[in-house]
C-alpha cells in the first residue's frame, strides 16, 4: 500500500532494546536525526537521562518542548508513537496506547525527514528489535505496515 507524505498522521514503532545502558534512540519527524528545529519525536538518550522524552520545535528552533515521560525504555517491547493532532500545531506522544505529553507550541512549517535511529555510546555494539514500524493516514482510513 502506498501513502502520501503529506497524508501521514503519525508514526507507531513497536520495538525493544537489547540494553537500555550506554544507548540512545530517537523516532518521529524531524529535519535531522535529534533536530532543533522542525522536530516532533520521542528520544531516550543515557548521557543526559534514564526515562524517554518528547521533543517538539518549531520551524525556527525559537520554540521548544521537553517532556519527561518517567518510563525508562527497558529490553521488552513497547509500542511508540507521534501523532499529529487535528490541529497542525498539536503534537501527541505516546507509549504503550498511553499519551504521555502534547505540546501544542510547536510545528513544522517546511518538509521533515521521518527518522528512527539507534546509537551506541560505548564501543560495545547495541540492538533494536522491530516487530513493526507503521504509518497512519490523517483520516485514519488506512494503516501502512
């Protein structure tokens, strides 16, 4: 099946890490992996904290949410995703079917990349496990797998 990038309304990742020690993942849209500046995405980064953010910019970078969700990543599965609200300017993310913050402050005003990375912190090799990476469509007619 085949969807339009502007018809996309929000990335659901469900995967596991093998060690939530020494790494750093990031998913969701942003101009770069980890942008500044037209991002909405949710990271886990070990060198600066152990639970899973939100993070949301606008086109400038002038304006910016960090959200702390308290859960830490762990190595069994979880279901993640960034959904775009009705509203351009609204960003929901969640974990797990539950919403953990919505910034409302920030948007993207230009193309974005979708990104899903991994990086290792330490010499010793790390892994991401995908059962599966979807999009939805703004109507919520079709789900792409």
């Amino acid at each position: 099946r085949c969807m339009r990038a502007s018809d996309i309304q929000s990335l659901v990742v469900r995967m596991k890490l093998s060690s939530a020690a020494n790494v750093a993942f990031g998913l969701g849209f942003s101009d770069s992996s980890f942008g500044a500046t037209d991002a909405a995405y949710i990271y886990f980064d070990t060198v600066s904290d152990t639970t899973i953010h939100a993070f949301s910019a606008n086109s400038g970078g002038a304006t910016t949410n960090d959200t702390d969700s308290a859960i830490a990543p762990g190595t069994s599965y979880r279901t993640y995703e960034v959904r775009c609200g009705t509203n351009v300017n609204d960003w929901d993310f969640l974990i797990d079917g539950v919403s953990f913050a919505t910034h409302t402050t920030s948007s993207k005003t230009r193309g974005v990349n979708i990104i899903l990375t991994i990086i290792t912190r330490t010499a010793a090799a790390k892994d991401m496990t995908l059962d599966y990476v979807a999009f939805e469509s703004r109507d919520m007619s079709s789900r792409v797998q």
